[in-house]
C-alpha cells in the first residue's frame, strides 16, 4: 500500500511539474521581449534619420571610388609600358602601387534608430514591403552589446520571432557571423526544432553556388563581376547557416550610374555597442584580391549532417 502511495505521489508531482513548466512555456512563447518597442519616430524624425545614413554611404562610395580611380590610372600606367624597355619610375610606381596599396582604413558607423528608418524608407521600393508583409509584420534590427537581433511578428502566429547574431572578426582575421540561437517570444528554441528548415536553406544555396562561382571574375583594376558579390553572399549565409566563418569581404559599389560595379574591401574591425554598430573597411591590394577569388571559387565543406535530425 505504502508502494502504491508513493507511487502515486510521484506520478503527482511529474504531472504537477508538467503543467507548471507547460503553462511557464505559454507565457514565454506568448510574451514580447522588452528590447522589441515600437518605433516612436515622427515622419520627419524618421526622414532625417534615413537620411543621415545615405550621407554616410555616400562618403564611404566617394572613398572607394577614389582609391578605385587611382588604380585604374596605375593599371593603365603598367599597360602602357614597352615590353622591351626597362620599366620607368612612373610605371614601377605603379606596379609598386598595385602590389602594395595603401591600407586607407575608412570607419562607419550607424545607430539603431538610423538603420530601421533606412530600411523603412527602402521597404517602399518596389514590392518588397508588400512581400515581406505576407510572413512578417513590424520587423526591426535590434542592436544590443555585440549583437545583431532581427525580429518580427509572424502573421500567422502572432509569435514575436528574433534571430540573435554575434558578429566579429576573430584572432585569424576571420569573420565569424554566427546565428547564436532562434528565439519564439522569450522562449528560446534548440536547434532541433528548426534544423529541418536550415538544411533545406542550405541545400538551396549549395546548388546555385556553383554556377556563381564559374562567373566569378575579378578584374585587374578591383572590379569584380557581380557573380563574385552574389557567391561570397551565397557563401556568407552558408557560413552563418553552419556556424563556420567567412572572409570579412564586403562588394562596394564606386559607380553611382552602374550601382553593380563594385569592388571588395576588407571588414577589419566591427563593433557593437551602445545602440551603434561601427565598421573599419580596408581596400585590398592586388595579392589578396586574387586569393579571394581563389577563396570565392573553391567548394564549401559544410559541417551540418546531410540528414536533418528526426522530431
């Protein structure tokens, strides 16, 4: 009898247990994390803020156009040259510049409140608001202390959503952009509840790659092709996707009248802190545009298992 008793008691207070860490569950998948506030902006507020960040790329474009269009004239100057002559101290000053370009570190910074009114006022071009809005309603970027939170209310749902990211450029000179975890309210997830979906966005990636990376080409004068820009995207999500790293590469535009025209420029520092995030951005010299694209043309070796883990 006392057997049963206990027994019985011990069924109790599972069951007990059960609806209690049941009912704690509800109330965080239910619940709104106190960094996801509304945007208390007015339209001009909102207007000056957006503003303030297209001042700032523009300032970044004018820097790499510049340094874009002192390469250009040293290709030129190396072309020029005759084969059979010794080379002169105006081409040698070239070779010498394309081999050894000056670091020209450029820093930018943006503020939480600027990059959200950015992309608000960007959201209207097009259709991409109207196509967000199918999933997602009220998305935000979130910068908290060297983290990136995307978040946004599933309209399904109602579930407030966040993917929490730590990015930085560690001690080889790698970026490292990993998705930390995936939060439903203020419940976070394990990986195993979505691990299914990242796989299929992987696959996804892995096949178009290839084909990326046959047309990827970089040019003499840093102009790379924009299969280069989209395959270190391609391989950049893959990266984050698998908890790997990736090279710190940015493709900058220099051209305002052929916005696809870009050139690679390296992260080398990033910085999360007091609502702004801040980036240092370097030009890379001749050699290590052309290990990029050695880098940009070799075959991701993922880390994730090819079959998703049964639920």
């Amino acid at each position: 009898m006392r057997l049963i008793k206990a027994l019985l008691r011990f069924v109790l207070i599972i069951v007990l247990s059960s609806i209690v860490l049941a009912v704690c569950a509800w109330f965080l998948l239910r619940g709104t994390p106190a960094w996801y506030r509304p945007d208390l902006l007015t339209p001009q507020e909102r207007q000056e803020a957006a503003a303030r960040v297209e001042d700032k790329l523009i300032h970044m474009y004018n820097w790499v156009a510049a340094t874009h269009a002192r390469r250009v004239l040293a290709v030129d100057a190396t072309k020029k040259a005759p084969a059979s002559a010794p080379p002169s101290t105006a081409v040698s000053a070239a070779a010498d510049f394309l081999a050894h370009e000056p670091a020209q570190p450029f820093q930018i910074a943006f503020t939480e409140t600027e990059l959200n009114a950015f992309f608000e006022k960007w959201a209207d071009v097009g259709d991409r608001r109207a196509a967000l809005a199918q999933y997602v309603q009220n998305p935000r970027l979130v910068l908290r202390d060297n983290q990136i939170i995307l978040a946004g209310t599933l309209k399904d749902l109602g579930l407030v959503i966040s993917l929490e990211f730590e990015p930085k450029i560690d001690n080889q000179g790698d970026l490292q952009a990993n998705l930390v975890r995936v939060v439903a309210g203020m419940l976070p997830l394990p990986d195993i509840i979505w691990a299914g979906r990242r796989k299929q966005a992987l696959d996804v990636l892995t096949r178009q790659l290839p084909e990326l990376q046959q047309r990827s080409t970089i040019a003499a004068d840093g102009t790379a092709s924009p299969a280069a820009a989209e395959a270190s995207m391609n391989k950049l999500l893959q990266a984050v996707l698998d908890h790997q790293t990736a090279d710190p590469v940015l493709f900058l535009p220099y051209d305002a009248l052929h916005p696809d025209h870009c050139v690679p420029v390296t992260v080398s520092a990033v910085a999360i802190q007091n609502d702004t995030l801040t980036m240092t951005v370097q030009q890379m010299t001749a050699p290590q545009r052309h290990a990029l694209l050695e880098r940009l043309r070799t075959p991701v070796a993922l880390t994730f298992p090819q079959k998703p883990p049964s639920f």
